[in-house]
C-alpha cells in the first residue's frame, strides 16, 4: 500500500499533459501503457520497477522483472546505486534504484529528508520470490518521521518494518496482501533506541510462513494457514516476487490523511534539532543481505532470468520464471517494444507522444498508504488535495542527476520557497533534461 506520491501534480504544473491515473478497474491506454508503483500511466521507468501488470494495459506492458540473486549488498560508496533517471532494467549495472537524496557517509547511506522533499527511496533492482532478507541501520527520529524497510510486490503484497520517529522503541511489523487495507495486521516488537543503535532486522518469508526477527531474535511470526479468505477464495498471504525497499519519508505533512498523520506521531517538524545541524533528517543503512528461497519448481524459483505474470488474479499461481530479457532500450521503451529509442534499434509499433511520461515520482515508499492508519477517503488524497504542502515542491529524481531537486539548488535557499514554486522550478528542469 504504496502513499500515493505528491509529485504528480508538480510534474503535472510544468508539463502539458496531466499524467493518467490507472488501477485495476482502469488500465492504461497503449500509448503509455505502463502503470506505475504510483498509479500513474507512463513509459520508460514507469514500465520498471513496482509498474503493476494488472493496471497496465496488458500483462506484458511491463518491463520483465530480474529474478532473485542471493548477495550481501553494503554501501561504502553509492557505485552500486543508480538514479531512477539513469537507470533502465539492467540489473547486473546497479543493485539498487534511487529517488531522492542518498548519501554516503562512514560506510553507509543516509536516507535523507531535507525540508521541501519527500524524502528518499531505495528499492532494489533484483526481485525476492521468497527467501530471506535482513538489513542493519539506524532509524531516523523525530515525530511525522518515517522510517521503513519493506518486500513490496508489483502487485503490492507487501512485508514491513516500519519506523515511527515518534517512538524509537518499537519496530512496527505489519503485512498486507494485494495492496488490500487490513488494520488488524500489524504487531509491535520492542527493541532499544532504534535511532541510536543499529540493529538487524530480519524478514523470513517462505510460502508457509514469515518470520521478522530483530537481532537473531524472532519478534513475530504469521501463517500462511491463517490467512485464508473464503471470499476470495484465496490465502490473503504475500506470494509474490517483491523488491526490497529502504526508504524515508514525510507521514506527517498536512496534506496527508488525518490517520495517517496520527499514526506518525503528528506534523514533521522542519525546524528541529537535525535539521538544523544536518539540514535534513536521515537513517543510516549499513548493509542488506539477501539469501533466495532455494524452490526446485513454483513458487519461489530463481531459476531463469526474470519474472512476469500470465494471470490477472496475481496469485503465485500467476508468476513465470523465465528468459525475458529485462532491459529497455531507452526511457521511451516499453514491455511492449523494449527496443524503441535505443540508440541501434528501429522503432516501431505505437510510439508515445513525446509528452509521455517517462520518470515516476516516489513519495518515499510507504508501506501505508490508501485507507490505512484510519484515512478516510480515497486514494491520491495526500497528493491531490493540497498544492502548498512542502511535499509538492519536490519531484524526485527527475532532475537527471544523483542529486535531489534540494540539493541542486541549495536546501538553504529552498526553505524560503514555496513548495508550488519550487515544483514548477525543478519540475521544468525535469522536462528539460529528458526531453
Ligand atoms: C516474453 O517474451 C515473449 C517473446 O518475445 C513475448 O511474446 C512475451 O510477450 C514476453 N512476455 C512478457 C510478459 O513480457
Ligand atoms: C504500536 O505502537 C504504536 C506506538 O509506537 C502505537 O501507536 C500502536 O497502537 C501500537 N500498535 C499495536 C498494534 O499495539
Ligand atoms: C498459490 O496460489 C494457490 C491459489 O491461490 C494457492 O492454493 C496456493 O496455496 C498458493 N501457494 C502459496 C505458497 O501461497
Ligand atoms: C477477501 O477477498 C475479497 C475478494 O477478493 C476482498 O474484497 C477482501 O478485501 C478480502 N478480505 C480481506 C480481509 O482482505
Ligand atoms: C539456499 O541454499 C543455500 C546453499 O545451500 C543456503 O546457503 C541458503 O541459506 C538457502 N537459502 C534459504 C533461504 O534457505
């Protein structure tokens, strides 16, 4: 249950073409047949990671997703990290896929969140069909402040560790399948100080159980067997490849729901002690260690080169392990025509008008997003709602660069801007340097 982002009626104030809006009941048209993480139609990197096939105009629209790799990822420098501007499926060439501000800093990255921002998202390029994943940081704090580590499938079954800066003594678990809201999910394990010691979070995910265990210690543990929906006549239990993502992000602006913000322990407060020292609020990852559920046949297999679905219903029964090539020959490139701009290649079939959207925005990954934490109302309301929330000025990676829009112009001078103005100003140099 991805926050719908903020950044699409930014982009929208720069560009001429408003970015659609797509979700089960309404795919996306052909000429961007891409529906991204976010619920917006687009090509390029909309076609990449969290595009959800079941809102994409058909099931191969998306670009096919890389199979599981078991691999201990650090992060002594940011190399291994490639900006969703740059980035177009090659997963052999980066491990992990940003928005936002990453920085290095003794060994690790910081997540940042200058004031202005929506903060930053890592999600990696290999996909988890089951397996096990641990990861060791150090939170952020401070109320409206999350921090969250999450399994989150382009179908949006969804495992998480998720950090309320307002609590540093509780690391919320919580699962959610097919994106469906379900308050009853999530269960609180205690620990020490999680923004001043690191500790190693651990996600074991089979198709029977997971497992999230803090320090080698098992907080919590969920049966697949209890989670049958005699409705749906499925289990309501993640079984999905999922990529794994490292984010944080503004829950308490006004601009989001009133439960939303409740839950994040009130407003951020873009005046507080690290962000005045720092100039933004930060989380500090030292590592990632992916190990890939070692299935001999479905579900849970890593066996060819990448994951589609041939099914709407994106139960595991749905997901194929096969040789489709992952890469796009260019951000005009879709799953329908992977070659189309790249240099070399000859384009053809439907082309997208050169107003397509090519680079989604990212509200930082939260795990929480449409009617969870007690929102009312319908999805896109934390977007659409209000033009002046400082979560609109910034429209994250697209300005070509690893830097955020904040950096590149000066956080400093940022502050004083309004969050509209500030959008239309980083939105257009988006529009500039793709097009
Ligand atoms: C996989 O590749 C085949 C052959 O190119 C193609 O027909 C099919 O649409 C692709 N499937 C997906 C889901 O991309
Ligand atoms: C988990 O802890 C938070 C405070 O950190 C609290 O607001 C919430 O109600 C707790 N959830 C459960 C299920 O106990
Ligand atoms: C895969 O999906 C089918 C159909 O919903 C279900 O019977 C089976 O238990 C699922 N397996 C797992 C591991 O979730
Ligand atoms: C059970 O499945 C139905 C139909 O797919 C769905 O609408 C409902 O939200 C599910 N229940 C829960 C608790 O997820
Ligand atoms: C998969 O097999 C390898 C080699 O035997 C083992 O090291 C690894 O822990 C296994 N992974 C899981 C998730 O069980």
């Amino acid at each position: 249950m991805v926050r719908t982002s903020t950044f699409v009626l930014a982009l929208a104030t720069a560009s001429t073409t408003l970015a659609q809006s797509c979700n089960i009941g309404s795919r996306c048209p052909e000429s961007v047949p891409c529906c991204s993480q976010y619920g917006q139609c687009g090509v390029g990197a909309y076609c990449l990671g969290g595009c959800d096939p079941r809102s994409s105009f058909s099931l191969n629209s998306c670009t096919p997703a890389p199979v599981c790799q078991s691999q201990t990822y650090t992060f002594e420098n940011l190399d291994s990290i490639a900006p969703n501007t740059k980035y177009l499926g090659d997963a052999t060439k980066a491990d992990w896929v940003s928005s936002g501000n990453p920085v290095s800093y003794n060994g690790d990255v910081l997540l940042t969140m200058a004031p202005g921002t929506v903060g930053t998202l890592l999600a990696s390029t290999h996909y988890m069909w089951y397996g096990n994943v641990k990861a060791t940081f150090k939170t952020s704090r401070g109320q409206g402040v999350v921090t969250a580590f999450i399994l989150l499938s382009d179908v949006k079954d969804e495992i998480d560790y998720e950090f309320v800066g307002a609590d540093l003594e509780v690391a919320q678990s919580n699962f959610y399948n097919q994106g469906t809201p379900d308050y009853n999910n999530e269960i609180n394990i205690t620990l020490s100080d999680t923004f001043q010691n690191y500790h190693t979070y651990e996600i074991e995910w089979t198709p029977d159980y997971i497992k999230w265990s803090v320090d080698g210690q098992v907080g919590r543990t969920k049966m697949r067997s209890d989670t049958w929906n005699a409705t749906g006549n499925q289990w309501d239990f993640p079984q999905t490849p999922a990529r794994v993502q490292l984010s944080l992000w503004p829950a308490g602006l006004a601009s989001n729901g009133q439960g939303t913000v409740n839950w994040a322990g009130g407003l951020v407060d873009w005046n507080s002690p690290d962000i005045k020292n720092n100039g933004y609020y930060y989380a500090s990852f030292t590592s990632v260690t992916v190990d890939c559920f070692n299935a001999t046949s479905a579900p849970g297999t890593n066996t060819g080169v990448s994951y589609t679905y041939d099914g709407y219903s994106g139960t595991n029964l749905t997901v194929v392990d096969g040789n489709n090539a992952t890469v796009l020959g260019s951000f005009l490139a879709t799953g329908l025509d992977m070659n189309l701009g790249a240099s070399s290649g000859t384009a053809s079939g439907a082309s997208p008008s050169s107003t397509a959207q090519s680079i989604p925005g990212v509200s930082g990954g939260s795990p929480a997003q449409i009617n969870s934490h007690g929102d009312s109302g319908s999805s896109g309301s934390s977007g659409s709602s209000s033009g002046s929330s400082t979560a609109t000025g910034f429209v994250q990676g697209t300005t070509g660069t690893s830097k955020s829009g904040a950096d590149k112009l000066g956080v400093g001078q940022e502050k004083g801007i309004k969050g509209s103005v500030f959008a239309g100003i980083v939105a257009v140099a988006a529009m500039m340097a793709i097009w």
